[in-house]
C-alpha cells in the first residue's frame, strides 16, 4: 500500500479520538504537484538555475509554514496525552509499580495501558514517517536541499516528535509492561485499532553501547542512545533536557553548575547543553521516570552499584550545601 493511503487509512480510524492532529499529507502533496507542473511550464529557467535552485518562489510560502503549524500541533497532541498516560502509571509512585510487576495488577486496566500507550508511539511514528517523506519530495521536485535544512532547524525548535522525551518513556513504558505481561504469564492480546508499526521496543547492547530501540516495519528507524556523554556510562536517574539530549541527573546538575539540592530548575538560563551546545535547556527538563524503571530492572548489578555511589555522593553534596548555608547565615 502506498503510504499516502496507509496514512489516510490511519487518521480516518483515529476519528473517534477527537481534534487528533496529523499532517496533511494530501494536501501538501498537491502544493508539490503543482509547483512541479509550474516548473515544467518554465523548464529553461529551472535548468538554468539547477546548480543551485534553493527557493522556490511557488511553494515556500505554503508549504513549509503549514507543515511546520501541523508539526507543532502533532508534537504537542502527543507530548499531552503521553504525559498524561505515564503519569496515570506512575501516579502511586515506585511503590505501585513494584506490584505492576508482580503482576497482582488488574488485568483489563493493564491491557488498556499497553494498548494505549502502543497506539501513542504509532502516532509519534506514523507521523514522523509522514513528515520525513514529504520533505523527502519537497527535495526531490526542487532538487534541493530546503527540506533537509528545514528538519534541521525544526529540531532545533523542539518540534521533531522523534526527539521528544516522552516517546522515550513511552517506548520504555511498552517494555516495562510487556516485561511484567510475561511474568504473569498473560498471552491476551488487546485489540488494535491500526497494525502495529513497529513489532516493538528493546532495550538492547549494541557493542556494549546501550540503546532503546524500535523495529519498525517501514522506513523509519528509532534508536535512542542511553549512553551519558558525560560520565560515559548508561544513564542513571535519567533526564531528558528539552534539547532531547539524555543524561543522568546529577552529570546534568554538575554540566548546569548547580548542586543536586538546588536541582535543574535553578540553573542560569545561559546554561550549555554539554552535547549540542544549545542553551535553556535544563529548566523544562523531563525525568524519565519510566526509563529510569527499565535501566533498574534490566541492569541490576549495575544500578545497585550507581545507586550506592550515587548515595554517598547525595549525602555528600546535601553536607555541603547546608555547611555552605550555615557559613553564609553565621558569616563564618
Ligand atoms: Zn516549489
Ligand atoms: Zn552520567
Ligand atoms: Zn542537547
């Protein structure tokens, strides 16, 4: 099936969840069609500006603001109602999911929640291939490079869906959840609305290099790299600043120069991103919890250990905050 249709296919039987937002697809297509025909109409001045046709006069000004208004709605549907779901999972804390995974869970609200949860990284999926094969065209027509430049510049204003944390801790929810599935030894399989994209996600060692990743069957390919850049280790407590960037938490406090007492929220605005260099960031970091979860249960050995260091160092950096404290109170 063409993906046109696939995608067409897939926003009709999401109706019932209203105001879903998608890319128009169709439509942008036709901008692109008839901008190929104008161009055919006037192939001398094309050709004589082929090494470098770099703006299209016809369809710059419909194309990329329209899809950019739908990728800003696409990203934010998805960010709201995944959050909304995750925090439904963890609302009672660590302390329910510990039964989660006993599985002394009620089977039917479990199987919502996967269902649920799988039919939100379909979304975030579906879409990103979409968007991904329009700016393809978009190139192809006009033998340019606009659209790639265009990707690079919508992440750089956080509205790539395939950055955003909560696909991340969606992704890592499905794998919590199908853990605890099979331990109960539960084989019920929820009714999907759509075929699934993707046969699912993992959590897998490639070289030693930790990865979330997700196999789908169409183009795009989801990797998330669980390496901190800053200790060079898998991450612990993870956080996802708003760059997309992931890192354990406390590397995150010490790259943003604030103590883990004071945490993220009062770094200097000025503050870099260690990877990409971008800054704002850490103020509207997301904790993954969910992530954070999964590292536990797939890496036990090791969390213990971090969990050890990562105490001590806690109480540490706690001590000295309040010396700090009680020295600037006494003036000592
Ligand atoms: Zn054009
Ligand atoms: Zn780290
Ligand atoms: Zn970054």
């Amino acid at each position: 099936m063409k993906f046109c249709k696939k995608y067409e296919e897939y926003m009709q039987g999401q109706k019932e969840k209203k105001n879903l937002p998608g890319v128009g697809f169709k439509k942008l297509k036709k901008i692109l069609k008839k901008c190929r025909k104008d161009h055919v109409s006037s192939k001398i001045n094309l050709h004589n500006q082929n090494n470098c046709p770099r703006e299209c006069p016809v369809c710059d000004g419909t194309f990329f603001p329209e899809l950019l208004k739908e990728m800003e709605d696409v990203v934010g549907w998805f960010n709201e109602n995944a959050q909304k779901l995750l925090e439904l999972h963890l609302a009672s804390g660590f302390k329910k999911c510990l039964t989660w995974f006993r599985g002394n869970h009620k089977q039917k609200n479990h199987l919502g929640l996967i269902q649920e949860g799988k039919d939100l990284v379909n979304y975030a999926l579906i879409n990103a291939i979409a968007i991904r094969k329009i700016l393809k065209k978009y190139d192809k027509i006009h033998e340019s490079r606009q659209g790639q430049a265009f990707k690079t510049q919508v992440q750089k204003m956080r509205i790539e869906i395939l950055q955003s944390p909560w696909l991340c801790e969606l992704m890592a929810f499905h794998i919590n959840l199908n853990e605890s599935k099979k331990e109960s030894g539960d084989v019920v399989v929820a009714p999907s609305s759509f075929p699934a994209l993707f046969d699912g996600c993992s959590l897998m060692f490639d070289d030693g290099k930790p990865l979330l990743s997700c196999e789908l069957s169409d183009s795009v390919n989801v990797d998330i790299d669980l390496t901190c850049s800053i200790c060079l280790d898998t991450v612990f407590d993870p956080i996802a600043l708003t760059c997309g960037h992931i890192y354990c938490y406390m590397c995150a406090c010490s790259a943003a120069s604030v103590s883990v007492v004071d945490g993220l929220k009062t770094a200097e605005p000025t503050e870099k991103c260690p990877l990409c260099r971008e800054v704002g960031v850490y103020k509207g970091a997301v904790h993954l919890d969910e992530l954070s979860i999964l590292i536990r249960q797939s890496c036990r050995e090791y969390w213990e250990e971090r969990r050890k260091t990562e105490r001590a160092e806690r109480l540490q950096a706690a001590k000295d905050y309040w010396d700090h404290q009680c020295q600037s109170f006494t003036g000592i």
